[in-house]
C-alpha cells in the first residue's frame, strides 16, 4: 500500500515500513499537518507487509525462540526477503524499532528529516532473529525505556516527529526552532485567553508587548524547567550556550 499522489519520488521523504500490520498506517499520521502534508505529496509512506514473504502453507512468519523461553520470534529468512524486496536505495537508513536500541533524540530525528528518509522494521512478538539485524546492518533505535507490544507506534512516533520537521509541514518555520530540545532545554510555560484562568492570571510581562523582557522571561523558565527535570540533558549542554548562574559551580 503506498499512500502517496506524487510520482517524482526521488526527492520526496519517504518512509518505508515492514511490519506485519500494514493496515496500521497511515492511521494517526492520516490526520491534521502530517496527513494533510501526506495527502499534498509533501512526503511519502509506504507500509509494506511482512507476512507476503512468508514462503510456507501457512505463511508464517514467526518461530520458537532457540534454546526455549516464551513467545515467539521473526523469522530471519522472511525479514531478509521482505528488506531485500523493498529495493531500498543504499543511502537510506535502515531502522529497526527496538527497546535495546540507542534511545531516540531530536538531534537524531533532525537528521533522519533531513535525509531521504528511512526503511523502518516493526518487529513484533520477542523480537526479530539476531542474524537478520546483522545482515541486513539494521540500526536499532528506541523510543525509551518502555516495552511496547509491537514496532509499529514507536515508527509512528518516529515518523510524525520527521515529518513535521519537513519543509512546508508545519505553519510556522519558527515554531521547530524554539522548541523543547532545540537548544538542549524543554520549553518554556505557554499561555493564550482567557487572560484570567479559575483566579490565575498569564504572567505580566508576557502581555507587556515587550520582546526582549519576553525572550529573556522564556529563557530564565526554559533553563529552571530543564535544570529541575532533566539534569541529564542540562548537564550535557554545550558550555557555550550555557547562562552562568551560580549553581553552576
Ligand atoms: N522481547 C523484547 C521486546 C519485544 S517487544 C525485549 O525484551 O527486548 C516487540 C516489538 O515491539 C519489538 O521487536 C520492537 O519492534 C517493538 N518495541 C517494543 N518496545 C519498543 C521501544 N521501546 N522502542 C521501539 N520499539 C519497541
């Protein structure tokens, strides 16, 4: 199923997904920015069934795990022939949805946005067979530390957080460049009317028409908010673009 109008696809984003429920997609991705980004010919997805490589009577695509345990895993010999049938461009990332893989980031997807766009694999069950991700040099990706019961909502995640980087995507060019992560901080409190809430005002200065009181306002609560929750993504910004303070040390 490719759910794209565009036939020029050389240089559209495109996602490619392997999973064994193609009827999953676009689904959430069908909707508002990213669905209606979809629908113009902005980028291109292609959900690709996994079970059409299956070769037996009953198409199976999964086996027990060798040396035993509980469940089931995908078959290396079906996921090969379904990788290799999706005649992926060399260029092109290969992802496998994975708890064990490198947990995802936004520096992460601005590069994937940026690039041509990837092969992803829903696996499904225990997992896939080891030697298919080697094989086939699949990277491993997470979307944290979590397990779900399928790939397929982790390459949606992925996939919407690429495609309303894409140009034209999204309204505003700006709102992708303030946002949490941009600058290694979460974002800072957003407020729109009523201008008074259950006896709770927005913050004075934001309604003072003052820009550089608003930016600096904004920052001051982007770097309290980060330092508060995330100390690990504080600790892990560059120095340079750090605000002395005198918790810094
Ligand atoms: N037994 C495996 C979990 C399998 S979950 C383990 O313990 O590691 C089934 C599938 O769901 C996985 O193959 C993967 O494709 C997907 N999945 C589950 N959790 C995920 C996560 N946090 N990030 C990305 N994909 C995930």
């Amino acid at each position: 199923m490719t759910i794209s109008t565009t036939t020029s696809s050389t240089t559209i984003w495109r996602a490619t997904v392997l999973t064994l429920f193609p009827e999953m997609f676009p689904g959430p991705l069908g909707v508002s920015l990213a669905g209606k980004a979809l629908a113009s010919g902005l980028w291109a997805l292609e959900a690709r069934d996994i079970r059409d490589q299956a070769t037996d009577r009953h198409r199976s695509v999964d086996d027990t795990p060798a040396g035993g345990g509980p469940g089931m895993v995908l078959r290396a010999d079906v996921l090969a022939a379904a990788i290799d049938a999706a005649e992926i461009a060399p260029r092109r990332p290969r992802l496998l949805m994975s708890p064990r893989g490198r947990p995802l980031t936004q520096s992460r997807v601005r590069e994937l946005a940026a690039g041509p766009g990837p092969l992803i694999v829903c696996g499904r069950f225990e997992g896939v067979d080891q030697r298919v991700i080697e094989a086939r040099n699949l990277e491993e990706v997470s979307i944290g530390d979590y397990v779900l019961s399928g790939g397929e909502i982790a390459a949606l995640a992925l996939i919407d957080a690429c495609v309303r980087l894409l140009p034209g995507v999204m309204g505003k060019v700006e709102s992708g460049a303030e946002e949490s992560f941009s600058e290694g901080l979460l974002e800072y409190p957003q407020y729109t009317r009523p201008q008074s809430f259950e006896g709770v005002p927005i913050p004075d200065i934001l309604l003072s028409g003052d820009h550089a009181k608003v930016a600096a306002w904004r920052r001051t609560e982007a770097e309290a908010l980060t330092r508060a929750r995330r100390p690990d993504l504080w600790a892990a910004r560059p120095n340079q673009a750090r605000t002395k303070s005198t918790t810094d040390g």
